[in-house]
C-alpha cells in the first residue's frame, strides 16, 4: 500500500481525530453532536479532520474496483478508497456519530466501512495496520436506555461495531457508547433546547471523559425532532 498510509502515531505530536458524521441532514441532532465535538476536540489542542459522508456525497455501494482480493493484499483500490483510507491512518482517534436505524448503522456508513476497512489496509496482515488507535462509535437511539437492555439489543450493537469491526482491525481501544432517548417528538418544544443540551453534555463525557463540559447552554431550537 502506498506510504500514505503509515500509522499516525508516526507523524504527529499531539492527537489527531477523524470525526465521522453518517446523517443527511445538517439540522438533525446527530449533526449537532458531531459539530459540539468537533469544538470540544478543537478547545483541546488537538486536530480533527471532519468525515460528513453526506456532505462530501460518499458513495456507499461497493463495485469491483473496491472489492477485496483475497489473493492479493496488495490490491490498489480505487482513488476514493486510497484518499479514505489515508484519512484512517492519520488518526490517532476515530470517532464516529450516527444515528441507530434498526438497531445498527446507516447504509452510508456500513457502505464506507464496506469499501474503505478493506483487505489488506484493515485487516489481513500478521501486524495490523489500524492497532493502537482509539476508536468510538457514538450512535443516537430514540428509544430509552431500559428498552435496549431488556432486549439485548445495546449487547448486539456492541458485538457487531466493537468486536467485529473495530477489534477484527486490530484497535482494541474500542467502545460503543449510546445516546438514549433522542426523539425529541414526545418533548414539548419549550423543553427540546434543555433537552439537546443534556444529550450534547452526554456526548462530551462519552468522547472526552474527566473533560470539564462546555459552560454554555444551547438553545437554539432549529434541530429536527428526529435524531
């Protein structure tokens, strides 16, 4: 694979995060997440490289170009994969926001993980090539915390996202975490902005825990009542 595609740890100094965002709606509550984190992460000192899939019209669907060979780990897949792939390996931290639809991701991002966490850069070598970053996978669920415990559905997502994608690449700094209770329907409107505060707070202490959180209260009332 091509040299731009050595590790981050090997480049830079501080923390550098590929912040991920899977919704095609820039009004929609996951969008506010990813762009409360992408300040947070700034204040800190570090550098964060925004992924918006939509935004940059990813194409989710996998053609031979970007099909894996199993005989050829060295295969060079497309411009668009290499360009995604080289974003990957700049990031000490992966950090992915999306909304929970049936229980697992979007399209947009399974296809992205399709093409771009591909043979021979993901996975399929004795040392690999993503080990030592850290990963987080910050899904928005409308229902409460409760519903996913009782039907074992909060286990299923963190077996699918942590163990086989995450872990299967060799980054064993990996954790699912969900925001619960983000459909913002049954809310009266005079008390979504509390709302969209509280779940941005929760936002910040699953991606940046012992961070003291930002002193200031979000009212503005333009999120869609959908995550």
């Amino acid at each position: 694979m091509a040299s731009d595609l050595a590790p981050a740890t090997a480049r830079a100094p501080g923390r550098h995060t590929l912040l991920v965002l899977a919704h095609p709606r820039g009004d929609s509550l996951t969008a506010r997440v990813a762009g409360r984190l992408l300040d947070r992460l700034t204040e800190g000192g570090g550098t964060v490289d925004l992924l918006d899939l939509h935004r940059e019209d990813f194409d989710p669907r996998l053609t031979p170009a970007d099909e894996p060979d199993w005989e050829n780990r060295e295969k060079e897949y497309s411009p668009e994969v290499r360009a995604q792939m080289a974003r990957v390996a700049r990031a000490h931290d992966i950090v992915v926001v999306f909304p929970v639809w049936w229980y697992s991701v979007p399209a947009v991002l399974k296809g992205w993980i399709d093409r771009v966490w591909n043979y021979g850069f993901a996975y399929g070598r004795s040392t690999p090539r993503l080990a030592g970053k850290r990963m987080i996978w910050l899904g928005l669920a409308g229902a409460d915390a409760d519903g996913w415990t009782r039907s074992g559905l909060d286990d299923a997502l963190d077996l699918q996202l942590r163990v086989g994608i995450s872990r299967f690449c060799g980054i064993d700094d990996a954790t699912v975490r969900l925001l619960h209770g983000t459909e913002l329907s049954g809310i009266p409107p005079h008390r979504r902005p509390a709302r969209v505060q509280e779940l941005l707070t929760e936002a910040e202490a699953a991606v940046l825990p012992g961070r003291p959180a930002a002193p200031r209260l979000d009212t503005s009332t333009e999120t869609r009542v959908s995550a």
